[in-house]
C-alpha cells in the first residue's frame, strides 16, 4: 500500500472516530437534556397537584367553618335561647334562686362564647372586618377563655391584601394559635403585624417550653412536625413563607411573611 493511500486511510479512520464521538456526546448530551426537562415536568405538575390539593383543602375547610357556624348560631344558639327564657320565666316564678340566677350568668357567658366563636369560623365575617380586626377579635376571644395572655400590636396603617388570601393567613394564624394552646403550655402569648417594602409580617411569640425545629419535623406519630409542615405548605400556597425559631425552655416565635403585591401560585381558587 501505497502512503498516500495509507494517509488516507489513517485521516478518514479518524474523521469517522471524530463523528462517532461526536455522535456519542451529542446523545448523551441531549439524552440528558430530555432527562432534565422531565424531571422539571415533573415537579411542576407534582408542584400544580399539591397546590390543587392545598386549595382543595382550603375551600372544604372554609365549607366545613361555614357550615358549623350556621349550625353554631341557628340551631344549637336558637336552643340556649329558649333555655335563656325558660330560666328568666323560673326566675320570675320563684325570684332570688341563687341555682337560677349562676345558671343564667353561665348561660349568658355560654352564648357570648358561641357567638364570637361562629363569627370567627364564618368567613364572611372575617372579609367585612378584615385581616387586623379578625386577629383583635380572635385574641380577644381567646384572652376571655383565660387559656393565655395575650397581646396585639400592630403597626401597619394599611393591610392591602387580597381578601381571600387574607382569609387563608387568618386560617394559618389560627392554626399557629391553636399549636400554641395544645403544645407550647405558655403563659403569654404576644402578636404583631408590621411591614416592609416588599412584605408583611404576622410574628405571633410565646414563652412556653419551645422544642428543637430539626428533631420536630424528622419525628413521627402524634407529636411530629406534620402540622407545622402544613402550616409552611398553606404559606408557600401564597407565596408566603414560614419562617419557626424555637428553643427548648425558651419559647418559640412563627413568622409568616406574606409578599406584597405579588400575583398568587393559583388561579384565584382559593377558599371563599
């Protein structure tokens, strides 16, 4: 063989080892890519289905609420009324019944109770008197069970948040008020609302006996961390975020921030 030949034979070896690495490399380049863009599909729709199902949650909750507080004042506050009359009416028979007139003061309490406690669960309500004045109200209400001292302060001028959204935080709130209650066994129980530029704030501080964040929410079974993780998932549905500090013996502080005027993870579906 001839070098020329031999030459050529050795330049087009090579020109075929070159395309077949190229070929090569390309495959798995653009094998990688597709793997990639599955995975990001994935996650988004694994991202849209969690969010459908927060919302989902979200909008039976708020019919559940609804529907209790219908029950609460029609039917069951409808009953302590008529027991209310039927104790006035023994009261007038046989007037200065000390059982008569404690069962009536109880009675009395009990209704006031059912009625803060239905208005609170309607959201109806909680639109017309908006996010600051649901949160005194609720604080107020719990301030009487005698559960907690409480305290509210809040120093925006104006909460302009969407009013369905503002009903989800007030669900959160609520959710992180009753954590404090079942867990926390504090004594005082402080709130605030304040803002930035970019966020609003709800930081709600106890000085119960705290718990280590990280051991929480790797531990199982009734004493977990679930239900903070859903109180961070419920944040994040609307571009919130959760922020839990905590130590044991030192009482623990929840910071929901919520982004101001920013658009939502959803299509408006949220509860109502």
């Amino acid at each position: 063989m001839e070098v020329n030949e031999v030459v050529i034979v050795i330049i087009g070896g090579t020109l075929i080892m070159l395309i077949l690495m190229i070929f090569i490399i390309s495959f798995f380049f653009i094998h990688s890519r597709r793997q990639q863009a599955h995975k990001l599909e994935k996650a988004a729709m694994e991202a849209t289905f969690n969010e459908e199902i927060l919302t989902a949650k979200n909008e039976v909750q708020e019919n559940t609420m609804k529907h209790i507080a219908r029950e609460l004042h029609d039917n069951i506050g409808q009953l302590l009324s008529l027991v209310k009359i039927q104790l006035n009416n023994i009261d007038e028979e046989n007037p200065g019944l000390k059982r008569v007139t404690d069962s009536r003061e109880y009675l009395n309490k009990a209704l006031t109770d059912l009625r803060s406690l239905s208005k609170t669960l309607n959201s109806e309500n909680i639109l017309q008197a908006g996010l600051v004045k649901a949160i005194a109200f609720e604080l107020e209400r719990l301030e009487k069970t005698g559960f907690v001292e409480t305290s509210f302060e809040n120093q925006c001028s104006l909460v302009n948040i969407e009013p369905k959204i503002s009903i989800i935080v007030f669900r959160i709130f609520q959710e992180m008020v009753q954590n404090v209650i079942k867990h926390a066994n504090a004594k005082k129980l402080s709130v605030s609302l304040y803002q930035n530029t970019e966020v609003y704030t709800l930081e709600l501080t106890d000085d119960g006996q705290g718990f280590e964040v990280e051991k929480k929410f790797r531990s199982n079974g009734f004493q977990s961390g679930s239900g903070l993780a859903n109180l961070k998932n419920r944040a994040e549905l609307i571009n919130g975020k959760l922020d839990i500090a905590s130590t044991p013996g030192q009482g623990t502080t929840l910071k929901l921030s919520i982004p101001i005027n920013r658009p939502i993870n959803h299509d408006e579906s949220s509860p109502g």
